[in-house]
C-alpha cells in the first residue's frame, strides 16, 4: 500500500471510532435521562381561566431521543397533553356549565449547554413546546386553546428552564465540577 492510501485509511478509522465513541456516550446519557425523568413532567388543576377553569398534565409517552454536539446535549420528547376543564359562561341569561376535554401529542425539545470552567461551572437550557393547533371539545363545542397553551408555555418556560438549571447545576457539585 502506498502511504497515503495508508494514511487516508488510519484517519478513516480514527474518525469512525470518535463516531463511535460519541454514539456510545449520547446512547449512555440518553438511557440515564429516559430512566430518570418522570412520566409526568407538569400538572397544574382547576385552573381559572376566561372559559372557566381546566387542569393540565404534561406526560412523555414514549422513548427521548438524545443527541449531542461540541457545544450542547440536545433531548426530543413525544409529550402527551391532557386537559380537562368546565366551560362555565352565562349565555342568554343562563348559567351554562359544560365539561370539556382535549388531548394531543407534541415533541418537545430542551437543550443543554454546559459551560464547565475550573472556578466555577454554569449551564443554560433552552425548553422548547411547539403547539399544534387544538380544540377543547365541550360536549361537541369547540373552543380553540392554541394561544392559550402558548401563553402558557411563555409565561412557564423560564420557571421551567430554571429549575433544569439548577437540578444540573446540584449534579455538577455532586460530580465535584463546581
């Protein structure tokens, strides 16, 4: 063989068992994320709201997928949204109370950048939900809860990305990178 086809070659190798290793290491994190979040990962009930009131759970059905680059770890989740509620409202002079329902399945997505330093480390998440476009069904009435749901979203995803933090943040002093 000539050198460079020899060279040509070792480099090949090397970078498929950097793939390789990278691939083991996402699968590994992955399997360690799957095992530790929980079915449910928000549920909030008889909230008001201009229809009423309703209740929320937020759960992941099925498997996370976990990918990483140079600089974040990025999750994708099937989540299931459920959401209950009584649409009570006075229409023509008369209280009118209906019992409501919806449920979709969205993917949401987080990512992580870790930010690790020899004083001190930090990381900063990003939660992403898209919302498709759902219906509440009150008994074959149905009230578009899109912008509802965004608002939602928006008003919650700093509470939740901070509590991410901080959940990483307590494993990295656990691990002793501070």
């Amino acid at each position: 063989m000539r050198k460079s086809a020899i060279f040509v070659y070792a480099v090949l190798s090397l970078s498929s068992i950097n793939v390789s290793a990278a691939n083991i290491t996402d699968k590994l994190i992955g399997t360690i994320i799957e095992r530790k979040l929980p079915d449910m990962l928000y549920q909030h009930k008889n909230m008001p709201w201009e229809f009423g009131v309703y209740s929320l759970t937020v759960n992941k059905t099925g498997i996370s997928n976990f990918s990483s680059d140079e600089t974040q770890l990025s999750i994708k989740m099937p989540l299931e949204i459920v959401i209950s509620g009584i649409f009570k409202q006075n229409l023509f002079g008369n209280n009118v109370s209906i019992g409501c329902n919806s449920q979709f399945v969205t993917n949401g997505i987080v990512d992580i950048k870790p930010q690790i330093k020899a004083t001190k480390s930090d990381v900063d998440t990003n939660i992403n939900i898209p919302i498709p476009n759902p219906h509440l069904n009150c008994n074959g009435f149905k009230i578009p809860i899109k912008q509802a749901l965004e608002q939602l979203v928006s008003e919650k995803k700093s509470q939740w990305e901070n509590r991410m933090e901080l959940e990483i943040s307590k494993l990295f002093k656990q691990m002793g990178i501070q």
